[in-house]
C-alpha cells in the first residue's frame, strides 16, 4: 500500500540518503566547446560548467532549479551535479547564459554504467519561448551519443505542455506514467510521463565541432 508522507518527511528522507557531502570536482567532456547557430540565427556556444557555477541552477528559477523535483538543493548536488556532467548554453556575442543543462545516466535505468541518459534542461526566463527547448535537445543527443549513451530515458511533468511538446516534438515516446512523481510547492504532487527515445534517431550535430 502506498504510505503518504508529508514533504518535510521526504526532504529529511532524501537529505539522509546524501551522506557525502565532501567537495567535489565537475567532470568534464573533452570534445566540448562547440558551437552551433541557431534556427534565429544566433551562434550559441555549448561548453562544460565552471565550478564557481553550480549555483546559477539555484538561482535561475524563483525557488531554485530542481527544487521541484529534487526534495533538497544537497540532494541535487549529490544526486545530479556530481554524479552527472553540467553544461552551460551561451549566446557566442554577448557570452549571455541561456541554458543549463545536466547530463547523466538515467534514473529510470538500473545501474550507473547505463548506457541510457536524462538531460536535464534549465532555460532562462527571459529566454524561453524562442524555441531553444525544442532545437537543445538534438545537439544535446548528440553530445550524449558522442559520450558513449545509446538512449534517452526521462521524465515529464503532465502540467508543463511545453516541456511535453518539446520532448514528443523530438520524437521521444511515451513509455508509462509515475502517478504523484514530482512536488510542486504551488501544486502538490503530480503525475510524470515516462519518454524514451534511441538518441541516434533525434541527434543533430553542431555546426562547428572542432573546439574553439
Ligand atoms: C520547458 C522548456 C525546456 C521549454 O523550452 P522553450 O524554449 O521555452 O520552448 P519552445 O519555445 O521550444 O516551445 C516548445 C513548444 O511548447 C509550446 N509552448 C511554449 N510555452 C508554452 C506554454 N506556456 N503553454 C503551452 N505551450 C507552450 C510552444 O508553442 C512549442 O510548441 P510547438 O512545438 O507545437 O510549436 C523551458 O521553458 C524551460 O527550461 N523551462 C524551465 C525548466 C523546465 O521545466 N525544464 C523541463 C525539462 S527538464
């Protein structure tokens, strides 16, 4: 039977299960940075995350990037910034951040090797609705690809239509549902939809992939 447990509960649950909470470095991916020009026509540079960085995710969204759905800020660090590679997004002319991304192996999979990923993205506010959301993905797919990853195994909230029409738009295909999954502090608990795709089938490459 299902037992309800209050958020306070869960947080303290999660904070428990983060026993490590020594410093830590980012990992980095070798072949990165690479540019790309938009669909606007704006060249965005993908690059790997400084470690004076980490705490843009916190201070993107009003309550803090992960929030929602990661109980803690230590249980996101624990569970997504070290275990997973952290990416930042910018606009080539102006050196703006657009995006940030986490990539790591999926929850939705058994083991750390796996070789099917989640990628996690955090567009600026002032930056969203321009269609970033549905062009990162390809090129994130592909970094994922290049990475060793075969597939895409994520979530998405049933409440945010812009993330499903990001995720079903490139080409991800539903394979269950999470009753109650993730908690919004304004919403309480709602249900996540379950994706997958193989990543050669949505990955677009950069245009420029030699480093700059
Ligand atoms: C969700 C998110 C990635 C979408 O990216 P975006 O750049 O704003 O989305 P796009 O401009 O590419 O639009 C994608 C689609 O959603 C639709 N859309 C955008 N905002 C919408 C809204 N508020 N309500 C309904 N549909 C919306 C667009 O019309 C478009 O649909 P189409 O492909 O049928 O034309 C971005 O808003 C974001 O980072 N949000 C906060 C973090 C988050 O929720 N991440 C979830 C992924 S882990």
């Amino acid at each position: 039977m299902l037992q309800k447990m209050t958020l306070d509960v869960v947080r303290k649950l999660a904070d428990d299960e983060c026993d490590d909470a020594s410093a830590f470095a980012l990992k980095t991916v070798s072949f990165l940075p690479v540019e790309h020009r938009m669909h606007d026509g704006r060249s965005i540079v993908i690059r790997n995350m400084n470690p004076n960085e980490t705490d843009l995710y916190h201070s993107l969204y009003d309550q803090g990037f992960g929030l929602d759905e990661w109980p803690t800020k230590r249980f996101f660090v624990e569970r997504c910034l070290r275990i997973g590679h952290n990416f930042v997004v910018e606009e080539k002319t102006t050196g703006n951040r657009i995006a940030l991304v986490n990539l790591m192996s999926s929850v939705y999979a058994r083991s750390r090797s796996s070789q099917l990923c989640d990628i996690i993205f955090a567009i600026r506010r002032e930056s969203t609705g321009m269609r970033y959301g549905t062009e990162f993905p390809g090129i994130f797919a592909w970094i994922a690809h290049r990475m060793g990853f075969t597939g895409v195994h994520t979530d998405c909230v049933i409440i945010s239509p812009a993330s499903l029409r990001v995720c079903y738009g490139n080409g991800l295909i539903a394979t269950g549902v999470i009753p109650r999954s993730i908690y919004f502090a304004d919403q309480g608990w709602v249900d996540t939809v379950l994706l997958y795709s193989r990543l050669d089938r949505i990955m677009k490459e950069p245009e420029v992939t030699a480093k700059i």
